[in-house]
C-alpha cells in the first residue's frame, strides 16, 4: 500500500471531510491519521454521502447519492487529497463500483489546486447496476503532482441516483 499524506500546511478544504476508519475504504497510512476522503460538491449539486454495510460480500461501501446528474463530472467529486507517489512511477487505482442507473464517471490522478493539471490520469469509466472491481493503471507525471498538491478524484457528477465505491485500494506496480 501506498503512504497516506496530509501534511498541515496543506490548503483547508472549504468542503465536509469523512474520516474512513480502517478496513472500509483502504488506503495506505501516514502518520497516525487515518486517510479522508473529501466531498467537493459545487453549489446546487444537493450530493450526499454516507457509509454502509452495502459492498460486496458484506464489505463496507461508501454511497454518493444525487437528486439529478450534471452535465459536467466535475460538480460532485470524491478526493483522497496527498497521496505519496514517486515521480514516473507506475501505479493501480482498484475499487469496486455500483450504480442506481449506469452512470458515466471519471477517475482522476492530478493536482488539487488550480489549475488542477493532470499529473498523469483522467479516465471515463461506465459503472454498471451489478458489482463490478474497476482497476485503473497510470504512471504519475506532472508539474507540482507531490503530495502536497495532488489528489485521486472521483467524478461522479453524471451520477443519477447512488453510487456505491467500496474496497478502494491504490498500489504501485
């Protein structure tokens, strides 16, 4: 697994934060903190998330749920903000996903500033009724991408309906 970092001059997040306690999203660790996943929703989008016993096989899952899709990816993102990686390593994103309704949605490796550059991934994936694990291979590349800027962003603004994520695991090959 891979660290986890937040360092403490990090921007703050204008955005409610969940702490993911151990075994429901997995991510590699930094310090003593567990990893938070951050819910960057754009005014009107009325998304909300919660945590249940919905995943595959009984696993943990975290819902996003939206009253209307958005023409855009971006009006409701899920991030996992600064993320160690190494400059051209090559990594795995793999998660389980369900939708409502099949649903566009984007899977992101880049900056968390503006002007949110990529930093090496930005893929549009179609999540089905049924459970189905999604790995997503990139190599991180890109001008200020460290963990002090960077983020793994979920885009789930084409969502209609839930989005259940759940047994998320980021490696390096």
């Amino acid at each position: 697994m891979l660290p986890f970092h937040s360092p403490p001059t990090s921007p703050k997040f204008p955005i409610p934060v969940w702490e993911m306690p151990d075994g429901e999203l997995r991510i590699g660790k930094s310090h003593d903190a567990p990893p938070q996943w951050v819910l960057d929703d754009r005014p009107n989008q009325h998304a909300t998330v919660r945590t249940s016993a919905d995943g595959p096989s009984g696993k943990p899952a975290l819902i996003v749920e939206r009253p209307l899709p958005s023409s855009e990816y971006w009006m409701t993102l899920l991030c996992l903000p600064g993320i160690e990686v190494k400059e051209g390593g090559r990594y795995n994103a793999s998660m389980w996903l369900k939708a409502e309704i099949a649903s566009p949605v984007g899977v992101e490796f880049g900056q968390r500033t503006d002007p949110h550059s990529n930093c090496g991934l930005f893929e549009i994936l179609i999540v089905p009724t049924d459970w189905k694990q999604i790995t997503v291979h990139f190599r991180a590349a890109g001008h200020a991408c460290g963990a002090d800027n960077n983020r793994l962003a979920i885009h789930a603004g084409k969502v209609l309906g839930k989005l259940w994520i759940s047994d998320f695991s980021l490696t390096r090959e």
